[in-house]
C-alpha cells in the first residue's frame, strides 16, 4: 500500500551531478514512488551560486545555507554531491545527528576519512550508501557488499577514471603522444581544465581505497593506496606494448595476499595482454574484474562517470536508502572486521617491462643478465635492437627485458644498479605488466 506522506530529500550540490538528481526525481517521480512505496519530495537544494537559473527546480527550494538544511529535523534523506573534505565530511555527519540517512558519491572523502562517516551512520542508526563513488553507473559496490557477502574476494583489477582510459586508448589507436591526447580528451569534455586528479591516479587511487575496503572488509585509507599517474606514458610504451601483444592501462589493483594475511592497493599503468577482458575496454568507459573464490572471475562495464550516469547510481541508492527508511530498517554498514595490514609497493609481486639504452658490443647483455641474477630476478623475454646515433654510425642498441613475478622492492633494486652500469646509457622506460 501507498504511504501518501511523502519521504523529502535535501540535496547539496546542483552541478552536473546534483541537477541531474534533481530532474530524474521529478520526471519519474510517479515510477520512483511505486517501487519506493511512498512518493519523493525535493525539500530543498544547497548551491553556492543561488543566482544561477536552475531549469525545473522551484528558485524557493534554493538556499546557501547548507547546515541549516542538514538540521531541519524532517528530512529523511541528504544526497551529498558537493564533493571535497570540508563542508561535505561535518555536513554529512550533522546530518545523521538530526535523523537523515545519507547518499554520496564523494570518493575523496570516503577514501580520506570513511571511518568517521560510518561511525556516526552506525551511532545514530542511519544508513550511509555511496554507489556512485566508484565506477559511475556501473552497479559494483552493491554486488562487492552484498552479492558476494558469502564468498572470500581476492583481487579487484579494474579501469576506474574514464578520462585516463580515453587518454591511453587514443595513443594506442592513433599513435598520438600524450600532450596531443590529453588536449583531445579536454576538446571533448573527458578531462577537466586541470585534469591532475585524474591523470596523475588521485581520483583513481581514492575508488581503490573504496574497492579494497568493500573486498577484503578492512579498513583502506587513501594513504595506503600506490599511486603512480600516466603522464610519463610514451608513444614508444604503447609502441612496445603492442609488439608484445599488449596494451596499456591505468589500473586500479586491490589484492589479497596469497598467505590471506596482508592486502595491497596500487593504481599505476601497466601492459596488460590483448586477451584479457579489460584491454577491450575503450574510450572513457570503466571496467572492474572481480576474482572471487567460489563465483570465480566477474566483469563489470559500462560509463564511469558523466551526470546521468552517476545520477543513475545516486537514485539507485536513494531507492533502497527510502525503502530502508519506511521499514524503519538500515542497510549494511562498514564491515572492517577483519583488520589486515596493508603492505607497501615494495612488497607486491609483480612484473616488469624494462626498456634501456645501452651499448651495442659484446658482453653487454651478459652484464644486464648478471644484475637481474644478482638481485634475485628471473628473466622471461630479451629483445635487443641496434640503432644508428645521431650521426648514422652504429654503437647504440635497445635492449628490452621482460621480467617474471618478483618482489617490486627488487626489481626497483635492479633498475637501479643497471643505471649504473657504464655500458647503460639510460633507462628509456619502465612498466609492469599485468593480467596474466
């Protein structure tokens, strides 16, 4: 049966996002009722700008005053998509205190400081749901959190930044260098005018943060996550991918340790082989792959980010948030019960595709062999090329090495004892290589 009083919602934020909340509510609001059990009132908008003209949204709803909102006592639900630490972490906070449960799609703040927002959720007995913080439309914290609650999650690998994948899928395809596809993806709204968030890993390390604590149910801060960007990714890279039957990606990896003792977060680029299922993924769609021990391997695809997209995933949340709300029940909160550590970089097993200048005479590769053993590092492909210098003479070679699975803080050690070596000109590039 039909509850006529209506559930009211507060939103903070009216961008991209927020506006497109806004307008879902309204134009399916009869369909969002039916399955909700109770009609949806928007009950007031924070912005900053109360000027701007807003299309379909009542200029009375309009307010600066956030925390006046969050406080009126009789909204049931805040959606939070303001973004950022600060005011987004205290209005959320104060918004349990006076009885509203919360949807966000705040990444950073989750990956920042999520414990203090499930605390307070599970001290006043509300529901905290983020969806949209990770991935877009693409339903994946719900199936992490709740699908697959009764199996045992060992390794999330995924593209999770849309602006990073469009990036690198247009090197690969037109051989344009990094600058060049940096300025296609602004030209055609993929990257913001200051795209370091993105192109450095920042946004992608904060999803991986988020993924690693919904897997392996521990806690994983923003701090624990490596993070390396794409801006050091080279036409040559991509070059020497393909020759290897690869392509490149930023990746976002959270793995369980073999010993089930320890996880691990990194977000880098790596090559990753053409048959795996997430070298197909192109322009700025997402994609995680999921191994689970009793589901096995799971992919999930679609659009990462944009705002219909993450609306999609806000009103997801919204939904099973007021269906919570009129059973006078709460979803699932944190599960950090199980308290891993979370080892370094230089614990990580891994591979590596090395790339050196070197000296083109005998006995060179015999020394760059002898490092490798040296520092414990099995071999699996050589590749050496002569090239001319700058004067058409010969006496230069690229010598690429492909490394198998070793610990990251010895093939770092390696990298650096060959950069000593007289007859290693320079260390043209290095990647690891995943997805086997």
């Amino acid at each position: 049966m039909m509850r006529t009083r209506p559930l009211k919602v507060a939103l903070l934020g009216c961008g991209v996002v927020g506006s497109e909340v806004a307008r879902i509510m309204a134009t399916h609001a009869d369909d969002l009722a039916a399955r909700i059990g109770a009609p949806l009132e928007l009950a007031g908008v924070a912005v900053r700008r109360p000027s701007k003209v807003r299309e379909g949204i009542d200029p009375a709803l309009i307010t600066t005053d956030a925390t006046a909102l969050v406080k009126r006592g009789d909204i049931d639900v805040v959606v939070e998509v303001i973004g950022g630490i600060e005011p987004a972490r205290t209005l959320i906070t104060t918004a349990f205190e006076h009885g509203a449960s919360v949807v966000s799609a705040n990444k950073a703040l989750l990956a920042e400081d999520g414990a203090t927002l499930f605390a307070a959720a599970e001290k006043h007995g509300k529901d905290l749901y983020y969806e949209a913080a990770v991935a877009g439309a693409i339903p994946l914290l719900r199936p992490l959190r709740e699908s697959l609650a009764g199996d045992k999650v060992n390794r999330v690998l995924g593209i999770v930044n849309g602006t990073t994948n469009f990036i690198l899928d247009r090197m690969d395809s037109s051989g344009a260098g990094y600058s060049e596809a940096l300025d296609e993806a602004t030209a055609l709204g993929y990257a913001e005018a200051d795209p370091t968030a993105d192109v450095e890993g920042f946004d992608a390390a904060a999803k991986a943060a988020i993924l690693a604590g919904i897997a392996f149910h521990t806690r994983v801060r923003l701090d624990d996550v490596h993070r390396e960007g794409l801006t050091e990714v080279t036409a040559a890279d991509i070059a020497s991918a393909r020759r290897m039957g690869c392509t490149v990606k930023l990746l976002a990896i959270c793995e369980r340790a073999a010993d089930g003792k320890s996880v691990t977060a990194r977000v880098h680029p790596a090559m990753i082989p053409l048959s795996h299922p997430l070298a197909s993924v192109r322009e700025a769609y997402n994609a995680v792959f999921v191994e689970a021990e009793a589901a096995g391997q799971l992919m999930f695809y679609g659009p990462g980010a944009g705002g219909p997209p993450t609306a999609s995933a806000v009103l997801g949340d919204l939904v099973a948030v007021c269906r919570n709300r009129l059973g006078e029940s709460t979803g699932p909160g944190e599960s950090a019960y199980t308290r891993l550590p979370v080892n370094s970089m230089a614990e990580v097993v891994t591979r590596y595709h090395i790339s050196l200048d070197v000296a083109d005479k005998p006995g060179v590769l015999a020394q760059v062999a002898t490092v490798f053993a040296e520092h414990d590092v099995s071999i699996d492909t050589v590749r050496q090329q002569g090239r001319l210098d700058s004067e058409g003479l010969g006496g230069e070679a690229s010598l690429v090495v492909v490394t198998h699975r070793a610990p990251d803080a010895a093939l770092s050690g390696t990298v650096e004892a060959l950069r000593k070596l007289d007859t290693v000109r320079g260390v043209a590039s290095i990647m690891r290589v995943e997805g086997e």
